[in-house]
C-alpha cells in the first residue's frame, strides 16, 4: 500500500523559514505528480504546490509564489517544501499527496503535519 510520511513541522516565529519532508513509499514516481497542501483550522483543505513527475515543471498557489519552494529526490523517494517568510496565516496541518491529476495531484495522501507559526 502506498505510503507518504510527513516531518520537519512545528512551531517557527514570523519571518522564519521551515523545510517540510515527505517520505513516499510503494509509489514509483514516474507518471506521479507530488504536491503539497493545507488545512487550517476551520477552512478547507488548500491546494499549495506540485511538482511534476519528471520534476521539470512546479505549478504553486498565488499566496505562497516566492515564498514556498518544492522539490523532489527520486533517490530518496522523497519530496520537500521549503517556506520562507513565514506567517501567522500560514498555520495549519500541512499534507503531502501524490497522483496522476496535474496540478492537483490527491490519490494519496499522507497523514499531515502541524505547523505554527507565532507572531
């Protein structure tokens, strides 16, 4: 059964910089797209970013443009987001998916991980 495993959440202040892991497993990348979302607490859940399967291209949300980065390790079978510039509004449960819809890839999804971040 397909796998994705979050880590690197937790508490950052405002104006920090936080990197997200993903560990994917049972799930051969090729023809996978990864992305990541969110969830805050009282709203849906949001699409942040993706990354194609080959990892030539990235689609992101508007909001996180120039602040969130992701990327993939075929090696590693792993994918990251890296956030800069943190806010208090980018607080939530923060998800990693894999599927074959671009951009919204979500036939799998990991369990989530809680970032906060303080003013």
């Amino acid at each position: 059964q397909v796998q994705l495993v979050e880590s690197g959440g937790g508490l950052v202040q405002a104006g920090g910089s936080m990197r997200l892991s993903c560990a994917v497993s049972r799930l051969t990348f090729v023809n996978y797209h990864l992305g990541w979302f969110r969830q805050a607490p009282g709203k849906e859940r949001e699409f942040l970013a993706t990354i194609l399967w080959s990892g030539v291209s990235t689609y992101y949300r508007d909001s996180v443009k120039g602040r969130f980065t992701i990327s993939r390790d075929i090696s590693k079978n792993a994918v990251y987001l890296q956030m800069n510039s943190l806010k208090p509004e980018d607080t939530a449960v923060y998800y990693c998916a894999a599927g074959t819809t671009w951009p919204n890839p979500s036939d799998y999804w990991g369990q989530g991980t809680q970032v906060t971040v303080s003013s």
